[in-house]
C-alpha cells in the first residue's frame, strides 16, 4: 500500500520546442505527484504529450527544449539542477524504460555488460558483487537460466524478454522511481500481461513508485491506481482509476472510453470523438478540445479551463463537465 | 452461404539453408514451419478474424492467400480454382479480385506518388476505366473512404496515418475486389482514429458485399467486427467458430489464456486472469504432438506424442484439443 507523502511532485511543468523559429508548446501547466508504491497512468492519444512529460522529467527534454516550473524529487528541484548534479539521479533514483527495447540495449554489447555498467555507475558494489547482483536482477524479472544469459547478445532474446533485460538494467540501481514509456506497446497481450505483473510486483516489493504512459486504457484499468488523461500537452481529467473510468467527467474522456469496443453490440458503428487533435502550433484560443467537443459552450471558446478539484482527489478542466446521468447515457 | 474461398491443409515452409556445421555435421538445413496446415473456409459477405500471437502464422496465411508466398504443400481454391495451379498463376484477375491492406502505410504507399496518381494508377493497371473516366472515378474513390478532394494532390507524407489508411483502403477498392485481405489494418493508429476506419470498412462492406479476412492482435477489435474468428498457434488454427460464441465461451485453452490476457476496461477485474507461462516456441524448433503442450496447463501423455485434429465441439465452433471436453465440463 502506498505511502501519502509524495516523492515526486511536478507543478506547472511547461516544455516548449522550437521549430523554424516558432514555438511548439509540448507541456502547458501539467502537475501531478506520485507517492512511493503508487502506479499512475498518464493516457492520451499521440501527441498528447505523454512521453514528453516522462521525458521532462527525467531531464531529456532539457537537451532540445525549454523546460520550466518545478520538479521536486524528495524536496530536491531538479529543473536547476546542473547536468553533473542531475546524473546523480538518473538511473540511480529514477529509472526509465522505453518502448522499443532493441533500440535501448547496445547490439554489441552482452547483456551482462550492460548491466554490470549500470551497477559499476550507479552503486558502488565490488566486481564480484556485480556480477552477483546482475544474475539475480535477471532472475528476478524471471529470465531462466539468468547465469548462463548474462554472456548473452541482445539480439539473442525475444522481444518479451529483451524488455525484461531493460528492466532488470532500469532497476538494478534501486530507483525510487520509475517512468515506463509505453513498456507494453510493442508486445503481445500475453507477454504484456507477463510483463505488466512484474512491474507491478517489483513496484510493491521495492516500495517504487511508477508513472506508466500508454495508450491502452484496459492497461491502465488492469495496472494503475490512479490516472491522468492528456489532450494537446495539457492534463485534462485525473483521479483515482475506479472513479475516473467508471465516471468519467471529461468530454474527451468519455469519447476516448467510448472508442474502445468494449461491451457492444457486434458490428455497430464504434464511437468516435469527430475531427483530429489541433497542431501544437495551431492550438485554438479557449479549451484546446473545443472544436471537437459536443458539449461545448460559450466560455470554451475564449478560455482556457483549469484543473480544478469536483470531488476527493478528481480533478477536472472542463467549463461543462459530463455529469454521471449524461456520462451512462452518452 | 456461399463459400468464396476454400484453403485446404496449407503448409509453408522457409528453409535456412544449411549452415557450414550443418554439412560437417551432415544434417540438413533448418527449416522455419510458418503453417502447418491450415484448412478454412471463407464465406461470402463475412468477416473472418484471424488472432494469435506474432510469429503464429497469421501475416504469413495473408501473404499466402495473396499470392505472395507460394505453399509448400496444400491448395487454395478461389471459386473452385486452385490458385496456384499453373495457368493460374498468369491469369491476373486472381490479383484484382482479392486485395491485399497492409499494416504500415508508411511503407505501402509510394512516397513520390500523389495520392490521385496512386489510386490512377491502380485503375489503369488492372484496365478498370477507359484512361478518359479515370479522373473521375479517383475523385469517387476518394468520396467513398471520406477523404477531401483536394487530397488527390497531395503526397503520402502530408496525411496522418488514419488518412493514410483510407488511401490504402481507397486503392484496394479501385479494382472492386470481391474479398479483402486486411493485414493489422488499424494496429497503428489510436483508438479515435481506429473507431473512424473501422467504421469505414463496416460501412464499405455492407455497401460493396465485401469478404473480409481481418488479421489483428487486437481482440477486441476483432471481437467487434468478425462474425467467425479463427484462433491461430504456431502455424495451426486451434479453434475457429462463430466470433461472440468463441468470445464469451472459448473452448481450447490457448483461446481461454490468449482471451484473458487482454486486459478489461473494468478496474474490477483484475487478477482474474488465466496466465499464461513462457513464450511461443520457435517455429523453427516445433514441439512433437500438440504443439501447446508445453505452456498448456491441461497437458497429458497423449498432447505430447499426437497432434489433435480440429473437431466440432458442441456449443463451439471447431477446437483442436484432446481434453476439450475435460476442459470445459469443469468451467
């Protein structure tokens, strides 16, 4: 169970790229916390800003963009803090696995290297504990024979079980934290269901907390105690899973939920929300969903709706919000 | 209920070739078995969803119906015709009248073709039009999958990729194909976009009478648009039947452990799952009898040394197990 006190708190995150000179804003205003064993479920469509965020946070998005607001980790901003400073915790407290794990791993390298690089930077274990350590990091996330895979070339594992090697070097540290990009996308559904339990599991045996992006909501039904749904870099509805999936009060959430054939009848049109998500260099003036929302009324048009709390813990950015009654019919 | 397309005990195998230790040894070469007969029926005016792990056989089976792996062993039969007779194979009608949509349109679209003269294109090779209507039956074409007009003009890169599948449902329909063979159609897109295309096929079918093979991992999806669903594991279909029967009662245990799998929209659900242990075994390296024996949880002497055959199970459609009936008298 989780512990209440926050160890992540991201407040007012602002990411804004450049392109020909203009300004794409990726981020706007985006806050939220993650307290340690708590598994929070960032969702939206492409776009949207999912791994922007994970990547801000972890201090990617600096390299390329401006970032702005505040990121406190265990108190700490990490925002100012110099590129030295910053290694510190990369990897060590915060940890991150990526979608594509071939792409993550080195070709050339074996596994066993590519975890033992990460111990002898990260900890400071002697050699022989090392090894040690990465035999039992692969057993852990249920590698078989993990003594023998160590000397093993990432090409030699399957994609399930490439993304096990990933988290094993992601955790092998003990990271507090850890930012998941869709870890799943790229996997089967028995694979992902194989690989979501274990990061589940490590979550509550090493007490971390996990901010899992994805695109998949029945992922985040089955994983995530709370959820945060992104539309045009902003976050617009979020609360804990059950409320929030079950009662959705965000126009947008309510059709992204009504998408997915989930208990219809077979071979009915599917819902879908009309028009396409606006560029991030043509966002409209009011509620970036606006132009494709039916309950779109007057205020939407010229402003912008904040987050702002309708019941414990649900927090809403919506002038007309879905109230239950229309939320069941809709 | 006519039957369009019949394939019977389809087998494919990609040999390796041999390898040095291979000659010393004096073994012969490695051979992938991508299908390991497959036999079905496709039914006029259907949908026939196709599910089952990568690296099952489901690409592969569309490949092969298209005409772009010839079998190793077993027949495909379009109206009676066996497709890869030898006549057969010059006669390209064969090519019009079962199109192929692919999962990337990134890569299926010519990036230096206009999407007018993408769909022209498709026009004038198969001789659909006098070179005069063309332009006008691309400017239909386009009406029909929703895209804009001023689309024509326009290359590849400048769509999303839901527009991009339109273009390609777009070509296929420009040859008025009679069957459609629709590869991991909507794998790529989000879910809103999905809704928009799956829609569009749905609507395209009722109005054109189209025969839909629909080979997805989505299950839900496939749930949705498939009237019959075919459950492949490792080059065999282990159970195929009526698509809402099969969803809600499956009958082999692969069905049961792939269904479960999928992870429900309900919070409430959780951890009532059936697990599944390990991965598919490699096809170049199949396991003897049922090749499920080895992640089956009902294994027995007889899964490990014969192959069952696909057989009527009452209430189901057709399973391949020999413990269906165990099985399912417990659940």
């Amino acid at each position: 169970m989780q512990d209440q006190s926050p160890i992540l708190e991201v407040d007012r995150l602002n990411t804004t790229f450049h392109r020909n000179g203009r300004p794409l804003p990726a981020l706007r205003d985006v806050s939220f916390s993650v307290a340690r064993g708590e598994v929070l479920g960032l969702v939206g469509e492409s776009g949207s800003g999912k791994s922007v965020t994970l990547r801000s946070i972890i201090g990617l998005a600096r390299r390329y963009g401006e970032v702005t607001g505040q990121i406190l980790w265990q108190g700490r901003d990490l925002l100012p803090m110099p590129d030295r400073a910053l290694r510190q915790v990369q990897g060590r407290e915060i940890a991150m696995i990526f979608q594509e794990p071939m792409t993550s791993l080195n070709p050339l390298l074996t596994v066993g290297l590519q975890l033992e690089e990460t111990l002898q930077s990260h900890t400071d274990l002697p050699r022989a504990a090392r090894r040690d350590r990465a035999v039992e990091m692969l057993d852990l996330v249920g590698i078989p024979s993990a003594a023998q895979r160590l000397k093993d070339y990432p090409h030699q594992f399957s994609g399930g079980m490439r993304q096990r090697v990933m988290i094993a070097i992601a955790l092998a540290a003990n990271p507090k934290l850890l930012l998941a990009d869709e870890p799943t996308t790229a996997l089967d559904v028995t694979i992902q269901a194989q690989i979501l339990d274990l990061i589940l599991r490590l979550a509550d045996e090493m007490d971390m907390g996990v901010v899992l992006v994805t695109h998949d909501l029945g992922v985040v039904a089955q994983t995530c105690d709370n959820v945060a749904v992104m539309y045009a870099g902003r976050i617009v509805e979020q609360g804990p899973v059950r409320d929030v999936l079950r009662e959705p009060r965000h126009p947008y959430t309510v059709g992204l939920m009504r998408s997915v054939p989930e208990n219809l009848p077979p071979r009915t049109p599917l819902y879908s929300v009309p028009g396409t998500p606006p560029g991030l260099d043509a966002l409209p003036p009011g509620c970036a969903f606006a132009p494709r929302c039916a309950a779109c009324i007057q205020p939407c048009q010229q402003d912008r709706p904040g987050l702002s709390l309708i019941a414990d813990g649900r927090q809403v950015a919506c002038f007309n919000p879905v109230t239950k009654a229309e939320g069941n019919a809709a | 209920m006519t039957t369009v397309m019949q394939i019977r005990d389809l087998h494919l195998r990609f040999p390796l070739g041999r390898s040095l230790m291979d000659h010393v040894k004096g073994r012969p070469g490695r051979v992938v078995q991508a299908l390991n007969g497959v036999s079905l029926d496709l039914i006029q005016g259907e949908t026939l969803g196709v599910v089952g792990e990568s690296g099952c056989g489901k690409s592969t089976l569309a490949r092969c119906i298209v005409r772009l792996y010839p079998p190793s062993e077993g027949s495909i039969l379009f109206e009676g015709q066996d497709v890869f007779a030898g006549d057969a194979r010059a006669d390209r009608s064969y090519n019009r009248r079962v199109q192929m949509m692919f999962q990337d349109p990134y890569s299926s679209l010519n990036p230096r073709m206009t999407t007018g003269q993408i769909l022209a294109e498709a026009l004038s090779v198969h001789q659909m039009r006098p070179e005069p209507e063309i332009p006008a039956r691309v400017s239909e074409l386009l009406e029909l999958v929703r895209l804009p007009q001023d689309a024509q003009h326009r290359l590849p890169h400048e769509f999303s990729g839901g527009q991009r599948q339109r273009i390609a449902i777009a070509r296929a329909l420009a040859v008025e194909p009679e069957v459609l063979i629709a590869d991991e159609l909507v794998s790529a897109l989000d879910v809103s976009v999905q809704a928009q295309v799956v829609n569009l096929l749905l609507d395209l079918q009722r109005d054109l009478g189209l025969t839909i093979l629909f080979v997805a991992h989505d299950l839900r999806l496939v749930r949705h648009v498939s009237n019959r669903v075919a459950v492949i594991y490792l080059g065999r279909i282990v159970e195929i039947g009526d698509s809402e029967t099969l969803f809600s009662a499956p009958a082999h245990p692969y069905s049961q452990a792939l269904l479960s799998a999928a992870p429900s929209l309900n919070p409430d659900n959780r951890g009532n799952a059936t697990r599944l242990e390990g991965e598919l075994p490699s096809p170049l390296n199949m396991p003897s009898g049922c090749p499920f024996h080895v992640r089956c949880p009902h294994a027995s002497d007889i899964c490990k040394s014969t192959i069952p055959a696909l057989t009527p199970f009452e209430g189901c459609g057709e399973v391949a197990c020999h413990h269906v009936e165990e099985i399912n008298a417990h659940a």
